[in-house]
C-alpha cells in the first residue's frame, strides 16, 4: 500500500477544511504532527517519541483499523487463521 506523505502545513490546511475550529488542536503555535503508533507511544513526522496520554492519564491505543478478513467475500466467510495471524503482528 502506497503511503502518502503530506507536509506539516498541508495536513493543517486540510484539517482546517474538514474539520474546522470545532475540535482544539493543542500546541496550536507549532502543533506535533503524529504519522504513526506503536503500543503506548506515538511519532512524529521526525521520529520523536511521545507517550500517548492526556492529563496523566495513559491510553495505549495507538492507531485503530478495521477490517473484516474473509474467505469469501458474498457469504462472508470468516478467514480466522488468517485473522490471527495479522492480530499477531
């Protein structure tokens, strides 16, 4: 899969367009971008580490995907060794 790479200020632009001033950005002089996650902690767009949390409080999410993996797409046969195998990595 193809990733695309926006620049700081073109993500901040399109945030500005879809979703506007209705949700607070913190850090709003220079905000942290974060382009991925992994367990507890988040990276920005120059690998620097941060802890996921929000007024001491830890969420360890990460980044969240859904998918449904089947083995036949019409009946939707669940593909449950398959499934197990990605929630393993």
């Amino acid at each position: 899969m193809a990733q695309e790479k926006l620049r700081k200020e073109e993500t901040l632009a399109m945030r500005n367009r879809l979703i506007g001033q209705s949700c607070r950005l913190f850090y709003s002089e220079d905000p942290v971008k974060i382009v991925r996650a992994r367990g507890q902690y988040l990276f920005d767009e120059n690998g620097k580490r941060y802890l996921d949390c929000i007024s001491n409080v830890q969420h360890g999410v990460g980044l969240f995907l859904g998918i449904e993996l089947v083995t036949d797409r019409e009946k939707k046969t669940p593909a449950t060794e398959a499934a197990a195998h990605v929630v393993k990595r």
